[in-house]
C-alpha cells in the first residue's frame, strides 16, 4: 500500500483515479480546486482537500508524506484557453514549480499530465494556443528539474478524453458529452467547428486511468501517450448520434490531427479495451 497524492482529484480523470486506487488499497489524498471538478461520487476512504495547489507548501498539506504524486490539477481547456488566459497561466506555469519543489521535499515520484496538443500533425500543437503553450512548458521544465535534482519522474499524455462524469453542458464541456446530450434532447442539428474533419483519439477514461497507473508505477521519464488507436473525426462522432451538422467557424487552437504516441505504454502491457462507438450505442 503507497501513499499517493493526486491533485485534481474531483476532475474526470482524477475522480476514476482516486477510486480506482483506493479500491486497490492504496492510501489516497485528492486536492481540488473545485475550478472545474464534476458530480463523480466521492470515495469513502479518500482524504478530500478543497486547496489550490499553488499554496500547497503553505497548507497543512505540508506535514503529509506521500510516495507517488499524480499532477492532473491544471487548467485543461484548448479553445477556452484564450479566454482565460490569466487562469491558464496562474493555475499552470506559476503553480507548477510549487509542485515540482513539493515532490523533491516529499522525495516522492511525480507523474504529470502533459497534454497531447503538442503531437499536432504538420503544425506547432505546443504553439496553438495558452493551454498548449504552458503544457509543454510544465514538460519541458520538469525534465530538467529532474536532471537537476534528481527528481523521479514520468509524463504521461492523455487523448481526447470521455465517459462517465464528462461535462456535457457549460463552458467547459468537453464535445462527446455535449454531443450526446444535445442528440438526446432533440433532433436539431449539432454545432461542429470547421471544417469537422479534424481527427481525434478519443480514449474512455477507464483505459486512461489504467494507462496511467502503469505508467506511473512502471514508467519512467517521457513519453508515454494514452490513447485509442481509432481516430474519428468530428462529423464521425455526430453520424454515430444519428444526427446531422450544423458547421460553425473555425476556432483558434483546433488541429486537424495528432501523432499518437502510445508506443512506451505498449511496452509495457498496455492497450485500449474500449472504442467510442460501442460508447455512443450504450447511451443512446
């Protein structure tokens, strides 16, 4: 049984984690914001903090020893990133040496959610966008800390995330939830960005959760991606609904397609058991 911090432990990711670890006995402390966590239930045998991660040196957080630190709690929103730009900077690249320099206290391996935004095929994806652009900042950084100081390390990057627990409405809804709510809702057509043809991983969040336990426990250093290996467009995703497009201009931030870069993950055991459209038919 590790002791095991996970910040961003009420967001859609964190939640599935949190309880996947505690189920397997591990003592697990979840720290939230609240920013943008959703209606997961919580776990009985988890320590809940309502904290923002910047003060977290500053927190009786500070007396709590840990083995293993998860870092999903960041901002994680491509095309809301421009709106947001002094939250995307706050919560990412200020709050992110805080983090670094807690683990190294802690002497506890730190397992990051970088952001699969930079793999953008034929364009700059660590340029589109703030989000982007501080995420492979923290990467960056955290790979040279660690050189610096001896801090073990593994980065892991998340695609397209969905399942249960997803924001299907608001400004931060993520499009599979969204879609599906909509198309449950009525028979109007469904908002895509131009051009709709854009390509995605999308990955349930069971197989993320177990890509990055073993990559967290098993993996070192950088590089390993989670995610299907389908890709689906956009106007895949609303066929799949049984519905029909409304195109909407094109946004600042949105590639086309990614490189997918599960190879590291493979090695070590790893696959995706689920697909989006046998998603899609069980909620529909």
């Amino acid at each position: 049984m590790s002791k095991i911090l996970v910040t961003g432990g009420e967001g859609l990711v964190g939640s599935h984690l949190v309880h996947t670890l505690a189920d397997m006995g591990h003592n697990v402390t979840s720290v939230d914001n609240h920013f943008n966590s959703n209606d997961n239930p919580r776990h009985p045998a988890v320590d809940y903090w309502l904290q923002d991660c910047k003060f977290i040196r500053r927190s009786n957080m500070a007396q709590k020893e840990f083995d293993y630190i998860f870092h999903l709690g960041e901002y994680a929103r491509v095309e809301q990133s421009f709106e947001d730009i002094d939250i995307v900077m706050d919560y990412n690249l200020v709050t992110f040496p805080e983090m670094l320099k807690f683990a190294k206290e802690k002497n506890a391996k730190f397992i990051y959610s970088g952001s699969s935004t930079k793999f953008a095929v034929g364009e700059v994806g660590s340029a589109q966008s703030p989000y982007a652009f501080t995420k492979a900042q923290n990467t960056e950084l955290l790979k040279n800390y660690a050189e610096w100081y001896g801090l073990d390390y593994t980065i892991v990057y998340f695609y397209n995330v969905y399942g249960k627990g997803e924001k299907g409405s608001g400004k931060y809804a993520t499009v599979v939830q969204k879609f599906i709510d909509k198309a449950m809702a009525s028979n109007d057509p469904l908002p895509v960005t131009s051009p709709g043809t854009q390509l995605r991983n999308f990955t349930h969040v069971d197989d993320i959760v177990s890509g990055l336990m073993l990559a967290g426990f098993r993996g070192n250093g950088d590089g390993y991606g989670i995610g299907s290996d389908y890709k689906y467009s956009i106007l895949d995703l609303v066929d799949m609904l049984g519905c029909e497009p409304e195109m909407k201009p094109e946004k600042p931030g949105n590639r086309m397609d990614g490189e997918l870069k599960t190879d590291k993950l493979k090695a070590l055991g790893w696959s995706a058991e689920k697909d989006l459209r046998d998603y899609i038919r069980s909620q529909t």
